[in-house]
C-alpha cells in the first residue's frame, strides 16, 4: 500500500528531473551557438581588417639587364659674371708686344686649367641643400625644415642645373643584398631595395630575410608609395610587415596628407616638408645625389626630415668618408654617409648608408643599428639590375 502511494510521487519528481535536465541542455546548446556565432563573427571582421589593412600589392617588373659601373658625370661649375673694367689709356707699346700679352692673357698655363677643371673654386662649391648651418639646433630644424627642392644659392643652382636636367629615373631598379649581423647570435641572410615608377607615381619595396630561406627566423617587408614631384619623392603611405619566429606578425602603416603625417600609434603630426618614410629615403638620396652631385662632398652635412611609426623628427646625416667597398664584381669607391645620433631612444633605430657614384648613386652598402649588439649590415651582392625603359 505505501509502495502503491509513493510510486506516482517518484515518478513525477522522475519527470521534473528530466525536464531540468533537458531545460539545461538547451541552455547549453543555445550558450554553445552563441559562443561560435561570436567567435565566426569576431573571425569575420578580423578578417575583413586584415584584408583592409594588407600590404599594398606589389608591382611586378621584368629586369632585364645590369647597371654597369661608370665615372659619374659631374655638372661643370658656373664661371662668375664678368664685371665691368675701367678704361686704360691706350698704351703706346709696340702693335706686336700688346698682341702677345692679350694672347698670355687670354690663355691660362695648362696646369691652371687642369686644375681649374678639377677644384672647383670654394665660394662654389655646393653645401648641402638640407643644411641650415654649423649651429643649426633640433628646434630650428624642425621649424625650417630645408627639402632637396632647396638651392643654397644661385651659383650652386647653376652648377647643378646640366646634371638635374640629364637625370631621368629608369623605369625600375632593384638592388640586391648579402644580410650579415647580430639579433641574439650571428645572423645571415639576403635583402632587397627596388625602385619601381608608373608615369608619375612611384613604390620602393624593401625586403629583408635572416635565417633560412625557407624558414627565415625574421623577415620584414616595407612598401613606400606615392608621386614624384620637383623636389623627389613625395610618400603617400608607408607600410610595414615584419615576422620573426614564433611571434605574432606585426603590420604597421603610416598615412601622408598633404598637411599631416598620421603614425602608427595613432598620433597625428604636422607634415614637414620633404619628409621622407623609411623605404624612400633611400631612393631620395639616390635622387639628390644623382641630380646634384657636387652635394656628396666630405663634410656636408644634411637634415633630413624622416616619419618612422611612432615618431617624426629631423636626421641630420654627415658625409662622413670616402671609402672603398669591396663587392663581388670588383671595388667601387663610396661615400659614406653617417647619422648624428645624441641620445638613442628607446629601440630607436639607425641607419648608415654607402652610396656609388659609379652606380647612379645608388646605396651599395646599408647598416641598420638597434645597439651595439643587434644590427644587420647588408652589401651589394652583383650588380644592380635594370628595366628595358
């Protein structure tokens, strides 16, 4: 009889638990969707700002020949304007005796030629288009940032003129490199500067891979893009994607308007004029000097405006040496040109550059420096190699 009583009480405290359970497993089920439909979307729009923020596409160029070393042509420098002499009395020396000494006038000894030809006279000689002077300060560089469209002055103008005029970009260059350094022990690798330009637009690529070729232990790939105007080159946006192993990747992007640099960190500067990113300062100098080449002279000094990710300031670069490299395909004479560095900041880095006068100009030679013990050094490794037009 008590069995009897108590068997529908069990039952229904039977079903009751099956319906929590089923209630809880529904709960479950729906927490479970939810959370995949979340994490679906969150993948959705990583992917879509992945996408928005990928590397520009790069422009692919057929090379078809090498640059050759050859002597650089140098612009003859501008005699000064003649000024006016005062009469003479007329001389009364024989008619033979004044026409030698007209004609000794007039015909300087071939030594003085030679040298005139060589050693342009000093007051000529061109100082750095970037230069505000031997007391020039952070902050008067950063106020009057000079640019390569500035001429120290008229003569300099017009000894520069015949060499600005015959420079004419190929359509691409790209410039191969041997890596040596040290990141946490020695490490080795190749590099790669390229010059690419569309009518009136340009992209540089930068490439760099230590390690393994198949397994580079750390690569970084830097993409300037933008016009080329009178004064060079005119960035656009810089883009930046490095890896190292077992790391996350990293991509940074600067963004130029023409009023404002806006940085990686989210910060905004003002633009100063002829700010250069970290991929086309190499092909900027490449353009000074290749248009103005009585600049890369020892002891010229340069400021250089430069945006990095999470700064813009003034470089100022010496022309520190002449120097001789040694490459693969035989020596090449250099100039070498170092940055003034007063105080590192915090993983700041710097770069010294070498740059051929018998190959255009370009930079055979680059060292960039975290600190004394992580640097990379990367040297020519053949000759550069050209576009058909």
């Amino acid at each position: 009889m008590d069995r009897r009583l108590t068997t529908p009480d069990r039952a229904a405290r039977v079903r009751g638990s099956r319906r929590a359970l089923f209630a809880a497993l529904v709960a479950v089920v729906a927490a479970l969707h939810l959370l995949l439909t979340s994490q679906i979307a969150s993948r959705l729009a990583a992917d879509q700002a992945d996408a928005a923020s990928a590397m520009p596409a790069r422009i692919e160029v057929a090379y078809v020949r090498t640059l050759e070393p050859e002597a650089p042509k140098i612009a003859a420098v501008a005699a000064p304007p003649a000024t006016a002499r005062p009469k003479r009395p007329a001389s009364r020396a024989p008619r033979r005796v004044a026409a030698a000494a007209s004609a000794a006038q007039a015909e300087p000894a071939p030594d003085s030629v030679a040298q005139a030809a060589s050693e342009p006279p000093p007051e000529t000689v061109a100082r750095s288009a970037f230069e505000p002077g031997p007391a020039d300060s952070s902050a008067a560089a950063a106020s009057e940032p000079a640019t390569a469209l500035a001429m120290a002055d008229a003569p300099e103008a017009a000894a520069s003129g015949a060499a600005s005029d015959a420079f004419v970009w190929p359509s691409a260059t790209r410039v191969s490199y041997i890596l040596n350094g040290s990141y946490r022990g020695p490490v080795d690798g190749r590099a790669e500067v390229e010059w690419i330009r569309v009518g009136e637009r340009y992209q540089v690529n930068v490439s760099l891979f230590a390690g393994p070729e198949y397994a580079p232990i750390f690569s970084r790939r830097m993409t300037s893009e933008g016009s080329i105007a009178e004064g060079g080159l005119v960035p656009d946006r810089y883009d930046e994607d490095t890896q190292v192993a077992f790391r996350d990747r990293r991509r940074v992007t600067i963004a130029f308007s023409p009023d404002s640099v806006f940085l990686a960190n989210g910060q905004t500067r003002e633009r100063m004029a002829g700010v250069q990113d970290t991929a086309s300062q190499f092909i900027q100098f490449t353009w000074l000097f290749g248009s103005k080449p009585e600049l890369l002279r020892v002891g010229n000094t340069f400021v250089f405006p430069l945006a990095l990710p999470r700064s813009l300031k003034s470089w100022t670069y010496d022309v520190s040496s002449e120097e001789t490299l040694y490459t693969p395909f035989g020596a090449l004479p250099v100039f070498h040109l170092k940055p003034r560095i007063a105080v590192r900041g915090n993983n700041e880095l710097t770069v010294e550059m070498w740059f051929a006068p018998e190959l255009r100009y370009l930079p055979v030679r680059i060292r960039i420096e975290q600190d004394a013990t992580n640097f990379i050094d990367l040297v020519i490794a053949k000759k550069p190699e050209i576009s058909a037009s």
